[in-house]
C-alpha cells in the first residue's frame, strides 16, 4: 500500500489475511485515527465499525498510531508498506 492510498482511506489488513472474517482497517481523515471493520465469517460483510487508535504521526514511509488499554498507552508502528488493500470478494 501506498501512503496516498492510506490518506484516502483504502481498506487495508496488516499482512496477509489468514482467515476468513479478520479484520480490516482505515484511515479516517477527519477524525485522525484508524477505524476497526469486524467482518462476518459467512460473508465478509462489515458488522461492526470502530475505533482503532489515533494517528499522531505521519511520515513519507510510515504511521504511528496509539490507544489506551487498562490506563496503559499503546504505541504501534507500521510501514506502509506492511499493509495489504483488502479486495472485497477476493
């Protein structure tokens, strides 16, 4: 994936999905943050969206995101190269 895709918000999975129904992600602009797709393992279709983590920081090659889990801030960071575009039906 390419960071323009990523800022237009292409559906991405980190890696490769391994199983039918994983999650996939997106960029949303105008919130800052990265959005969760939990999808149906009969269908792939989308069942739930939500909230990832917030998008801090950008740069030529990555992101860097981060959220709180039991009062504990996680950080993460991912090369855009290490996202795959998720193909609906693929």
């Amino acid at each position: 994936m390419t960071r323009e895709q990523f800022l237009n918000g292409t559906i991405f999975t980190v890696g490769f999905i391994t199983y039918k129904g994983a999650s996939t992600y997106y960029y949303n602009e105008n919130a800052g943050c990265i959005m969760r797709q939990s999808r149906s393992s009969i269908d792939e279709r989308i069942i739930l969206n939500e909230y990832e983590s917030n998008v801090p920081k950008i740069t030529k090659t990555s992101f860097t995101g981060f959220t709180y889990v039991m009062k504990k801030r996680v950080v993460v960071s991912y090369k855009f190269e290490d996202l795959v575009e998720f193909k609906e039906g693929a």
